[in-house]
C-alpha cells in the first residue's frame, strides 16, 4: 500500500477518485494549514506522498517520503530543503494559474489603456468626461512577455484573438510543452504564437517596441531585482507595465521613480513588496497605478481545487506506474539555482 497525506482542502470529487486507486491508503488532516508547522511523528513517519501547500517543520522524520505535491506554481516552500539529495520529488501547481491570470493581465491592459481607474474616479465625484482617454483600444498593440511559461502563453492566446502583436523574452528557445500541467484548449503547447522572440542580449531591442510588458518570470535568487531603472530607461514612455509575477522582480524604488518621472505610463500591479501593503504606500493613490491584493491566480475559486487536485490525482497514479511526474521541479530548482 502507498500511503498517502493530504493537507490540502478537500475536493470531493477528486477526493473518491483517489480512493478508487488501487493501493492507496489515504488519510486527510482534518484542518489543513497553508502555513508551515511540526506535525505528530506517528501521523507522518509512513507517508510516502505528500499533499500541501508547505511541508511539515519536522519533514526530516517522513523517512519514507517519496513525493510531494505543492500547491502553489511558486516554490521557494520547499528550496534549500534538502528533498533532492534524500530523492524525493517535488511538484508544483505549474499551469493552474495561468486562465485567471492571463484573463487579469487582458483586463489590465484594457483598464490601463481606458484609465478605467480615472473613469470609477469620475463615477464616485459624479463627473462626466469624454476625454479620448477613456476611448482607446488595445487592437493592433505590440504586447512583450518576459518569460514564456504557461502564463506567457494563454496571455499570448488570447491577446492573439484581440489582435495583438506578440513579442518574447526568454533565456531559452521556445520548445513544446511536455510533462507540465495545461488546462485543455488553452495556452500554446507547440510555443508558435508569438510574432517574435528575443534572447536576453536582445533586452534593449525587445524593450523599446512595446505598449504593454508583463513580467512572467519566476521569482529566484538570480531573478530578484532584475528590472532595474535601467531597464524601465528602454521602454517607451507610453508603454504600460504589468506585474502579476512577484513584486522584488522589480526594484521597488526603480519602480516608484518610473512612475513619479513618467519613463512609464502606468502600471499593474497584483504582487507586491509587503502583504498587505501599508496604507500610505505611495501605490495607493497614484492615478497611474492599478493595484490588486494578490488576486489574479483566483485561488479562492473552485477552478482552483478542480485543478490542482487534477495534478496530484494524476500524478499519484504517475508515480504507482513509475511515468514522469507532471510539474516535477528539477535539483537545481529546488536548490534555488533553476
């Protein structure tokens, strides 16, 4: 028998479907956490699958650990943590994010490009305005995506079937998708969608072409802070950003100064510096600036239970038939170099 932990909220469905494996022994901690604490040695010790959002303090006791399957696309939970030397593999919710927050990266470009903000501002003081601010389209736009994982790539979907134009940046060539979670009939499995792509020593070029750039790297030691005020220098001054990666991508004060100068037209922005951010952060108030609390992966929607249990449920029965596990991070990844 496979012994499996779940520490995760409970989709029924799923749920059954995992009791229906053959040789699975299943027990559910009664109130899942999504915070790291010590759980009882006699309830972890025989757990061969692990099924949470962040690993047990005490993870060094599940001596027969196997596999763990997180629920975030992040991983920095379980980096440093030694699961690659003790040969455990870990997975994450790669590709269960990537339909909301392409959705919230098309409705930002939208709202920036109309000053949707300006509008609600004209609704709250009864004012009527029909500037030719609030009448832009995006059509025709040159949209720039910095990294090209699956949320690079149903943003490109869809800003496609707008009529967009899409640029690339990326560290690799753009190879098709294998072994990695996709929600069926999105993204761009074959990597065919974008009008153009540049390599790194191609910043600059990449850079100055856009009206939009939206950040879609992950966040690691050697990704922190790399969009410095030199970078923000190379975009033109009407290009809108978006950021629904990880705000230290961005250098905080690079940031705050492109928006106060006007090297940018404005920005989008769901992650952040500090959660929640403090109340007199100048992000609140600037009128150029759209910010969202952490929101547009839509964790709290039952899409999100649907699929990320679609991950562990297929990779348990991956793992019982010894196949390549979907979303597996690599050693390099789970040590913070990937």
């Amino acid at each position: 028998m496979m012994n499996v932990l779940i520490d995760m909220p409970i989709h029924d469905r799923k749920l059954n479907t995992l009791f229906n494996i053959p040789g699975i022994n299943v027990e559910v901690i009664a109130n899942p956490e999504e915070e790291s604490r010590s759980l009882p040695v006699d309830q972890i010790k025989n757990c061969e699958v692990l099924f949470c959002t962040v690993p047990p303090e005490n993870h060094e006791d599940m001596t027969n650990l196997k596999m763990i399957q997180i629920s975030s696309s992040g991983y920095s939970q379980v980096v440093d943590q030694n699961f690659a030397e003790r040969n455990i593999k870990v997975c994450n919710a790669l590709g269960v994010f990537d339909v909301p927050i392409a959705e919230w990266n098309i409705s930002m470009m939208i709202n920036l490009t109309r000053d949707m903000r300006g509008l609600m501002h004209n609704q709250d003081m009864q004012i009527w305005d029909r500037s030719p601010r609030f009448q832009r389209e995006i059509r025709g736009s040159v949209v720039g995506i910095w990294g090209y994982g699956g949320i690079g790539r149903e943003t490109a979907r869809l800003a496609k079937s707008l009529g967009l134009t899409v640029h690339v940046l990326t560290r690799n060539k753009i190879r098709e998708r294998t072994n990695t979670y996709t929600v069926e009939g999105t993204g761009d499995i074959n990597g065919t969608l974008p009008d153009r792509v540049f390599s790194m020593d191609m910043k600059k070029e990449f850079l100055s072409g856009l009206d939009f750039l939206i950040i879609a790297i992950p966040l690691t030691k050697q990704t922190e802070g790399i969009f410095t005020e030199a970078e923000f220098k190379m975009l033109p001054p009407h290009c809108f950003l978006l950021n629904p990666a990880r705000g230290p991508l961005i250098k905080e004060s690079a940031l705050l100064k492109a928006l106060k100068s006007g090297w940018i037209a404005g920005a989008a922005l769901d992650t952040h510096y500090q959660y929640p951010m403090p109340e007199n952060h100048l992000f609140w108030t600037m009128p150029n600036v759209i910010m969202t609390p952490h929101i547009s992966g839509s964790s709290a929607s039952t899409n999100f239970l649907d699929r990320v249990w679609d991950i562990f449920v297929r990779n348990v029965n991956k793992l019982k038939n010894n196949e390549k596990l979907l979303n597996e991070l690599t050693p390099n990844q789970l040590s913070g170099k990937g």
